[in-house]
C-alpha cells in the first residue's frame, strides 16, 4: 500500500492526512503529531522517499514520540529511498540523546548505506566526534 511504502498514488483524503502529519512533523509540533496519532492515523507512514516517522524524530521530541512509535511496531532498521535507517538520520542531524535512544531500542550502527556508509562513517563525515563513543 502506498500508506506504508511511500510509492504509489494514494486517495486525496489519505494524501491530505499524509502531508498534514509531515507537515507537522517539519515543523517540529510534537503535540500537533501525538493528536494526529491519538485521532487514529497510522503511524506506518512514509513520505516519497521512503521516510517514516522514525527517520524523522530529530525534528520532534522524540522521548514523546519513540516509546508510542516503537510500541506501535516500527522497524528501527526501516530504510529509506537511499537506504539509510533512522540511527543514519539521528547521526546526521540529531541530538545525541536520540542517538543514544535508537542504539538503546535496537538499531544497529553496522547498517551501511546504499552509498556504503554507516552511522559510524556520518560521524566522521559530519564531524559529529562527541558521538565517536557510541560507536
């Protein structure tokens, strides 16, 4: 279904509830994304490349947001179009904290890329040293 995997077209009504949660996700409105989970809508999504929720957790609080989406089944090794998972995305962009908590919840830092790179290679790559320890 193009709900879960990003691909296909999607019913307008499910597209417009798709965009508003990114969109609030974008804007980092924490509270606007738990109402939206609360109305019922599916915490599986992705956008068109691929992206979860959990991909996206740097721009939210995610110590709000991982317990309920972990607790809903999210993949913390889900890929994206460029097969980065989450733990790439956190290392990327995110505070060290959601780092600590995606290593903490499962997420494996050995995963690569389709480019080859691990979370361990954005460190450097990101000059993101004061999280070295974790890998």
């Amino acid at each position: 279904m193009a709900w879960t995997t990003g691909r296909g077209r999607l019913p307008r009504e499910l597209r417009l509830q798709r965009q508003r949660l990114f969109l609030h996700v974008q804007h980092g409105d924490t509270p606007a994304v738990r109402q939206l989970l609360d109305a019922g809508i599916d915490p599986h999504v992705r956008d068109g490349n691929r992206r979860g929720l959990l991909h996206l957790l740097s721009l939210v609080d995610h110590e709000l947001l991982l317990p309920r989406l972990l607790a809903a089944g999210l993949d913390v090794h889900a890929r994206d179009v460029d097969g980065r998972t989450p733990l790439h995305h956190a290392v990327a962009i995110g505070p060290s904290a959601l780092v600590r908590a995606l290593l903490a919840a499962g997420a494996r830092a050995d995963v690569a890329d389709v480019h080859g790179r691990s979370p361990a290679d954005l460190v450097r790559a990101h000059r993101r040293t004061y999280l070295a320890d974790l890998f």
